[in-house]
C-alpha cells in the first residue's frame, strides 16, 4: 500500500503542468487506492471564486455543480466549512455523531441524491490561503472513511499542493518572460482589452486613433505568437486583467 501511494505521489509530481496534473488526479488509481466510487477536484481564484471543477463519476459535472452551488447558498455544507475554517481534511465521522451525517440537510438533498454515503474532503493550500480542494466519495454499502484514509489524503494534499505551486512559479516565469517582449504602451493596451474594451473605446481611453489600437495589437500578436484577443489576454494572465 505504501509503495502505491508513492506511485500516486510520483504521478502528481510528474506532471507537466496544471491541467495535466489535474486530469492525472482522475485517473483510477486514486479512486482504486481510497475505495472510491467518485472523486473530484475543485480551485479557486484569488477572488476565492469557484474557476474549475474536475469530476471522475459523475456523468453531469456541470449539473452537480449548479445543484450544489444553488443548495449551499441554503444550507450548510459543515465537511468543506470545516476544510475552509482549518485548511486540514476531514471526513463525516468528525464532525458528526454516529448517525448525525444521515440526517444532516447536505446529505439528504445532496449526497444522497448521488448516492454518496460517505465523504472525505480536503485542502489544495497556497500562498497562506485555500486555493481548492479535493474529494472522495464512496458509495452504497461501503465502509466509512477512517483516521488511516485521512493521514494518506493529507499526503496527497501535501504533495499536490507543493507541485501546483511549482507549475503555477514556472508559468509566472514564462508569462514575466513574454511580458518583457512589450513595452509600456503595448502592455496598457492589452491590459485595457483584458478588460473588455472594444478598439474605439482603448483609443478614446488614451487618446490615440482606434487604427494607432488595431495597429499596435497586431505588434502584440506578433510578439508573443497569438491570432485573437483572448489568446493574448490568457498569456499574460498574470499581468493584465
């Protein structure tokens, strides 16, 4: 088993960058290794909004989605309040007496309803915060998860947090290193297209011709090798917008 998890580590490690590393979360040996059924993955944005949820076995992720961001907005969800309030992984056992998660209302309108009898949560931290989380549920007759379960889903956690960091540090470095290919001006254009201006809107911002806009934007496509406006935007993510 402990050879298994070092598998798991070395496939969250080996990743080339953040999407690949997500999709590698779904593969099965994460579920096989915690006696899941279905397993997720969820991030955050620096605004702490919601960007990104990654979900092996369910057939409707966006539904599951809308179904529980319209229920929390009701109800209580005291699993992930309490990853939120210390950054640590827990399962229903903790917070819960023996029976008390079967009659909580996030269970008998949410899990229930996807047939996810017991659930472990944990943390995906960064920069002093909670940057997402991931999950494991098992279904039907399966046993609950135990302290066991929960020291290695910290591991996990530890390792996956740890190597978004390095994939999130790499791609600052690349997106610094295109940035500098712009100067001042071309970089206030881009930052005011990030925003939704149109040409003619940029030119009367700066006071300059929308043509000098449509102009200078072909400079920035050419300079960091894009066709459109949103190609540009999201390879300066972090420096516009």
């Amino acid at each position: 088993m402990i050879n298994s998890l070092q598998n798991l580590f070395t496939t969250i490690a080996s990743a080339k960058n953040e999407t690949e590393m997500r999709s590698r979360f779904l593969d099965s040996s994460f579920g096989e290794h915690f006696g899941a059924q279905d397993w997720g993955i969820h991030l955050y944005d620096q605004q702490s909004r919601l960007v990104s949820v990654d979900i092996r076995g369910i057939k409707n992720v966006d539904e599951f989605v809308e179904r529980y961001q319209k229920l929390k907005l009701a109800i209580a969800d005291p699993l992930l309040d309490y990853v939120n309030n210390y950054h640590a992984p827990v399962h229903e056992e903790m917070v819960f007496p023996p029976g008390g998660w079967k009659e909580c209302q996030m269970y008998e309108n949410f899990c229930a309803y996807y047939g996810h009898e017991h659930m472990a949560i944990a943390p995906i931290v960064g920069e002093g915060r909670l940057i997402g989380g991931i999950y494991f549920a098992r279904i039907r007759d399966t046993p609950a998860f135990n302290p066991r379960d929960l020291a290695k889903l910290s591991a996990i956690c530890t390792h996956f947090s740890a190597n978004l960091a390095k994939l999130r540090a790499q791609q600052i470095s690349i997106n610094s290193a295109l940035a500098s290919r712009l100067t001042r001006r071309e970089l206030q254009i881009a930052e005011l297209v990030a925003e939704g201006l149109t040409n003619a809107e940029i030119g009367n911002q700066l006071w300059i011709s929308r043509n000098t806009v449509k102009q200078t934007l072909k400079k920035i496509f050419r300079k960091l090798n894009v066709s459109a406006r949103a190609q540009m935007v999201a390879k300066l993510k972090d420096f516009v917008g």
